[in-house]
C-alpha cells in the first residue's frame, strides 16, 4: 500500500461522510468501501482505521461501521502536539513555543516539548523512536522543526498513522506536509535592499557550510545588481571564523554590510557589533528571527528579510490543527512563505 493511495481513499471517505452521512449513520463496511473507491481491503480497512483513531467513525462490534462525528466537527479539546526540534537553542525552542500556544491552547490543547538528543535520524530506528513517541504521549501529531536529514524516519512514522508537519520541506517526501521560508525569494530581497542603500561590500555568516541556497542565492543577485560587488562567506563552523568576522567588522564602513542567514548566527554577529561599540543600523540585516524584528540588547532593531519564527510557528500550527479537526490536510500541501 502505497502512501498516496492511503491518502486518496482516506480524503475521499473523509469528503464521502461529510457530504452524505451524519451523526449516527451507518457507514459502508471494509468490502463495500474497498470496491466505493476502487482500492485494496488492506488500504480500505487502513483509512478506516485512521478515521476511527481521529474519532470521525466507530465501530460496533457485531453491528458494522458507524459515523461518530462529521469531519470537521472534532472537538480539539484535551488533544496533544510534540514539539520536537533538530537543534537545541533555548531562544529558537521558547519563539516556536510561544506561538504555537498561542494557536492550541486557547482551544484547550496541550504543547509537550521532547528535547530530542538523537544523531542518527535518518533510520527506521528513528522512525520507530517517533511512534513510541507519539504513542506515550498518546498526541494528536508532531511539529518536527529544523530536520533536514530524517526522510526514512519520517515516511516510516507517517505510514504508521503519526501526523507530522515540518518546517523543511524534503524533496524525497512530497507527502510531507511542509511550511517553510522562500529561501531563494527572501535572499534575492536582501541582495537587492544592500544594493539599493549603495552597499559593495558584504560578508555573508552562517552555521551552514559555503555554497548553501541561502548564501549562493544573495550572492549571484548581489553580484549582478553591483559591478564591482566585494562578498565574503563566514562559516562559524570554521576555526578561523572568528579571526575573519573581527577582522571584517574592526574595520567597520558605510559600504560593508553583514547578512545573517540563520538563526543562530544572528547573536554571534550581535555580539561582535556591541564588543566593538559599533552600531550597525542599515549595515546588518538577519534571515529571520523570533518576531518581525531581531532584538539584541544593546543594538537597535534589526530588520528581517523573512518572516519571523513567530509567523512559521502559527502557520505549522494552524495546518496541523485543520488536520486534527477535519481529516483532511488544507491545500496545499507544501507552502513557501
């Protein structure tokens, strides 16, 4: 059974009871269904299962399948949602968390952290991991945020009925439903706005090795919107980082300017700029931060090119919430921001 075929029969027996049964029907049986919507009993008797486990049919023993409640009237209530995250910055952790409360628990949901301390994740192992996980806490479905090497995992739990939404889309898994940030739009913006106040010369800092889409995208448009454009990459995973941004930013002018591309290079820089007095005001610009704004003490705001992990958050939220409550994912699928 294939997992797209799951999901057909599953949205179509979904969109079948909401249209045409209410509250107490009977619904078809496992052999009835299978031949409704041309599909195996295996696949069949898997979709009803899910729609069992979501609280939208019942089963009677002895007397057949019956309709418990219309998609979309689920109530939310008493629900759970794991948190789980692929790195372990407390401030990047508490921005999702805060936003993704504020979305659930006004509806009486329930948010459980997992500090995840797992580095194999590309395993069935792993997937295993996730469905003990999300059985233990008996949850509703998982937030999984800043994975990128966890396909296997991931297609191993979904197939085992563990509702996931991630912040990275992976291009193996299109049946992942996904929210994440235009990386390719947003840096070819802060190419352009470094361009626009007259900026030549930039140095590019990341946690992410040389090459990334981030980095590659703002320097191929900031290469051809500045003749005479001066780009440097940072790697901060790299011994001589330090050295390289101190040496950049000691010597400080109008024309330099600093683009941050991931989260948690944007304190490193911050910190930089304060031990050297310095005020960067339209010379410094972040990928993204907790709110619409990156707040450092002792730096005025700093402007983000994407949206902040508060945006992220609430979106994940909401469509793994429509999930809980209709039975369907809302389109599409995959979303860039």
């Amino acid at each position: 059974m294939s997992r797209s075929t799951f999901n057909m029969v599953y949205r179509s027996m979904s969109e079948d009871i909401a249209e045409h049964y209410k509250q107490g029907d009977r619904y078809l049986s496992v052999r009835i269904a299978a031949e409704k919507f041309g599909v195996s009993l295996q696949t069949a008797q898997s979709a009803v299962s899910a729609l069992r486990e979501e609280g939208i049919l019942e089963t009677r023993k002895k007397s057949g399948v019956f309709v418990r409640n219309k998609p979309g009237s689920i109530d939310p209530s008493g629900k759970k949602i794991i948190l789980l995250s692929g790195i372990n910055d407390p401030r990047f952790i508490t921005a999702f968390q805060d936003s993704i409360r504020e979305v659930v628990e006004p509806l009486g949901m329930e948010v459980i952290y997992v500090n995840d301390t797992c580095r194999e994740r590309n395993t069935i192992q792993y997937g295993e991991y996730l469905i003990s996980l999300y059985a233990e806490n008996n949850a509703s479905g998982i937030i999984a945020l800043a994975y990128r090497d966890a396909e296997l995992a991931f297609y191993h739990a979904m197939n085992s009925g563990c509702l996931i939404v991630s912040d990275v889309s992976f291009p193996n898994l299109p049946m992942l439903p996904s929210i994440q940030t235009d990386n390719h739009k947003h840096s070819r913006e802060a190419a352009q706005r470094f361009a626009r106040l007259g900026k030549k010369n930039v140095v590019i800092v990341g946690y992410w090795k040389k090459g990334n889409v981030r980095h590659r995208t703002f320097e191929e448009e900031f290469r051809t919107l500045v003749s005479d454009a001066e780009i440097k990459y940072v790697f901060l995973g790299e011994e001589t980082a330090p050295a390289d941004l101190y040496i950049f930013i000691k010597n400080f002018n109008l024309q330099k300017c600093v683009f941050s591309i991931d989260y948690a290079a944007n304190h490193t820089v911050a910190s930089h700029f304060i031990t050297y007095n310095l005020s960067p005001r339209n010379n410094f610009l972040v990928y993204d931060s907790e709110r619409d704004f990156f707040l450092h003490p002792g730096l005025e705001p700093v402007e983000t090119a994407a949206p902040g992990l508060n945006v992220l958050g609430r979106k994940l939220s909401e469509k793994l919430l429509a999930r809980i409550v209709t039975g369907t994912w809302p389109d599409p699928l995959q979303e860039l921001l």
